[in-house]
C-alpha cells in the first residue's frame, strides 16, 4: 500500500506531492485482515511506476528525477540528489541487496523467468513531464550484481517479454515517432532480424500512428491504437496491422486472455469519431486475411533484392509462409521498402474482393489484379536515401508516391542474375474460357502463349501460379502482357513474386 506524506506547511505538500507520482512511505498489510505489518520511510519519495514485487522481493527505487531535484534547488533547498535502488524481503522487509550507482529510473520491471531486475524509464505522450527516455540497468534480481547497461534512447514504459525488451513507439495522425527499438533482455543489445527483401541481419523494430494508449504484450501479439485497434504479430515477420473500424481505449484494452483478443470499449468520453463503438471478443481464425505496412530504414546506398512479391490492386501487405514480402501494387499509403515498380496499362480496371471468394491456398494474392496491364517493370534494388526523424503515415505518403523516372532510378548488377519468378494468376473478373486470351514474356522471351486464365484454372475465382526458373536480370524484371488476336478482353495479373538463385 502507498501513501502520501502528510506535511505540516502547504509548501511541504507542493515539495512532495507532485500529483501522486510518488508516495512517501510503502506499508506492508495483512490483504485480509488490514493489519499493518511494516512500514517503510522513503529519504525522498518511492515513485509509483518504480516499485515492483517478485520472487518474494520488493524493488523500488527512493529518490527524484533531476528535474525535480532542479525544482526544488531553484526554491532555495539544499537537498542530496543521492537516489537508491533497494530490493526487500517480502516478508521481512530485511535489506537483501541495494545499488547507489547510475540510479536514474523512474520505472521499474522484473522478469520471473530471467530472475532480472531492469531499471528503465516511462517517457511518452500521456505521462509524467519528467519521465526519463534514456539509459536502461539490468541487475541480477537475487544479488544486484549490474547484467549490462545502455545510455540508449527510446519512449516507454517497456515490455519485458521472455529475452527481450520491448520499447514503445507513437505519433500523430501525420507521422509516427522513430520506430521502437527492442533490446535483449539478457545482453543489452538489439535484438536482430532478417530483412525480408534482401536478407541482410537488421535491429528488430515496430511502428504504430495515431494512438494515445500503451501497447501491451501476450504470448502472440503487441497490440495498440494506431489510429484503430492494430497489432504486431510477435511469433512472425510481419508488420504492423489494423483491426480497423473501431479504436481502442486511451487507456490499453486490447487484451489477450485464453485465446481471445478482448476489446472493452474505453472511448465513451473520447471524441474521435470512428465507425463503430462497441465491445469485442476476438478470436484467433487463421483463413482470415489481414493486412500491414512495414517499415524497414532506407539504406544508405542500393540493396539488391533477394526476395520480394507484388500484389496487384491489394489493399496492403502481406508476408507469406515462405518469408515472401508481398508490397501492395499501388500503395495505399502505408510506408514500406522502396522499390520502383513502373506499369503500362490500355483502359485499366482495377480489381479487388475479399480473399474467401477465390479457391486455393494463395487466395489473398490472387483475390485482387488489374485488367489492361500490358508491361510491369521491377527494379530488383532498395532504393536509397536518408531516414528521417519521423514515419510519415498514410495520408502523407499517399501525397508523395513518385512517378518514377529512368534517370531517378538506381542499382544494376556487374552481370546478369538468376531468379525464379512465379506469375499469379485468377479469373476474378467473370470472363469465360476462351474470352481473355494472352501471351506472357519476360525479359522480352514468351513463356505463355495463349494464355486462358479461365480454362487453365477450371472454373472463375481459381488460383493459377505459373513459375519460370533461370530468369536473368541485370537491373530491371520486365513482364510484358499481350492481347491474343482472338481475344475479346485485356489481358489480367495478380501478382507477381520473385526469388534469388543461388
């Protein structure tokens, strides 16, 4: 239990209060009878979002912020700016261990299944002003002996989940702060990933928008506001995703418990207005098709690309069971790697259903397409450039898709490159066998000729993939559609991957 101290004059309660942040003396009770069992003073004060109780311990941390130490200094009070991490016996309230050195923290978090103490801070939007946003310390929770520490900046408060430590990200409806970072919780550092594209060992982040609330961790899942309810699969490599049509609470509601996503709604005095207010239970059903963005920093010079996927007319990205990254063609806003992707149409429609209304196992790629593409045009490079302070979010970078030229474009390589690309394909437009007729090629040599989507599947809304090995490509994948003199309509692709050789 925790309590503010009681001063004799009002500017003790102005020192010391502080709207609650800390409170000046913890108190161990009896939970069922509310007998007092201990007491313990603080020299400055405990802060709240830094006591912990684990393994039997009690972590906390007595002492102030600097700038609190500064408000106090400019009063004309003379005080120690001595801070203290201590670690308690639950029971006892003996002193097991206690850490004068870089004692700084205005949070507190212990792993159980680590047996590690981490001192950190809690800076964000929606808190205290004098949160600390650098500097993490690790102890070893039985002894205190320091693990590692980081003079790292980052928003908080953390996530300890299992070896990591995963920090917070968040913005405005314009951009999003730098992406989060997440460090092990056994070493201090980045936690690594494969970039996906070019298969290059990269830090580990994640970015959300719009959002005035906490993620929160499960086993599974990261979720959080970003201008909806939206998540980060913590199990795979996929980005950020959108519930979408409702928002979560200011306060963090989106809970996993037992296998369901729980979404009390939490916004009835909020005046966002979104499409649907109401309470959720979710459960996890891995035949429904989500959709992310993926932020990954621009390089400083060009990346070849390893392995990629184009999804035609989709409404965002996607990662495959194989690690394919498939971008969505055009984007829709949502940042991502950039590569350039040139098209040439003859009366285009674009073409977009729900992934259900398509057989076969790669549904969500071919569930949306463009009719009237006669030449998509792929350079294999990650374009370079310089990261920015903020993520531009969807409505900005819609502004600011270029039109690429050739004389904007970069990366070739010294001599032509083997690839495997695999064209997608599905009748979702309702032409019958015989009605679209195409020939297909690739770097300018026909690989289809008379090409029917319709007659090759068996029946309309039907996966067709078609692979072709040994593709070589010095710079750019051109593929080239081309009406059959027989045809009554414009040729249609869904989607397009591509895959490295060794």
């Amino acid at each position: 239990m925790l309590r503010l101290a009681k001063f004799d004059s009002l500017f003790g309660v102005t020192v010391n209060a502080d709207y609650a942040s800390g409170s000046k003396t913890l108190v161990v009770m009896d939970r069922r009878t509310g007998e007092v069992l201990r007491k313990r003073e603080a020299k400055h004060s405990f802060r709240h979002n830094a006591i912990v109780v684990a393994d039997n311990t009690v972590f906390c941390i007595d002492g102030m912020t600097e700038p609190k130490f500064d408000f106090l200094k400019r009063r004309g009070l003379d005080i120690s700016t001595e801070r203290t991490v201590y670690a308690l016996d639950a029971r006892t309230g003996d002193l097991l261990w206690k850490s004068d050195e870089d004692v700084f923290g205005t949070w507190l978090g212990y792993s159980i299944e680590y047996g590690i103490l981490l001192q950190a801070g809690s800076a964000s939007g929606d808190r205290a002003k004098d949160e600390v946003s650098r500097g993490m310390v690790a102890y070893r929770g039985s002894d205190g002996n320091v693990l590692w520490k980081t003079d790292d900046s980052y928003r908080g408060p953390p996530i300890l989940y299992h070896d990591r430590v995963v920090t917070q990200t968040g913005g405005g409806s314009g951009s999003a702060a730098a992406e989060a970072k997440v460090f092990n919780l056994l070493t201090g550092e980045y936690v690594m990933r494969q970039h996906p594209m070019t298969g290059e060992t990269i830090p580990w982040t994640w970015v959300r928008f719009k959002g005035c609330n906490t993620a929160v961790a499960s086993e599974n899942l990261l979720t959080f506001r970003s201008a909806s309810g939206a998540f980060v699969d913590l199990t795979g490599t996929q980005g950020t995703a959108s519930l979408g049509g409702f928002k979560s609470g200011c306060t963090s509601n989106l809970i996993v418990a037992n296998g369901v996503l729980n979404a009390p709604d939490y916004t009835r005095t909020c005046v966002c207005s979104y499409q649907n207010q109401a309470s959720l239970a979710l459960v996890h059903m891995p035949e429904v098709a989500y959709w992310t963005f993926d932020y990954y920093r621009v390089p400083s010079e060009v990346k070849a690309v390893e392995q990629v996927g184009i999804n035609l007319g989709a409404p965002g990205n996607r990662t495959a069971e194989n690690g394919t990254l498939w971008l969505e063609f055009p984007s829709v806003g949502g940042p991502s790697p950039d590569i350039p992707v040139r098209a040439k149409y003859e009366s285009p429609q674009w073409l977009r259903h729900h992934s259900s209304r398509v057989e076969g196992k790669h549904n969500w790629i071919t569930a949306s397409g463009v009719t009237g593409i006669r030449e998509v045009a792929i350079r294999l490079f990650i374009q370079p450039g310089k990261n920015a302070s903020k993520v531009e979010s969807f409505d900005k970078n819609i502004e600011k898709i270029p039109a690429w030229t050739e004389d904007q474009i970069k990366g070739a390589f010294e001599r032509p490159r083997a690839y495997t690309v695999r064209l997608y394909f599905a009748e979702i437009a309702g032409c019958e066998p015989g009605q679209r007729l195409f020939d297909v090629s690739l770097q300018g040599r026909r690989v289809l000729e008379s090409f029917d989507i319709a007659k090759e599947a068996g029946a309309p809304n039907r996966s067709v993939i078609k692979e072709f090995k040994g593709i070589a490509v010095k710079d750019d994948l051109r593929v080239t559609l081309t009406p059959a003199r027989t045809a009554q309509t414009e040729p249609l692709l869904n989607g397009i991957e591509i895959i490295a050789e060794e």
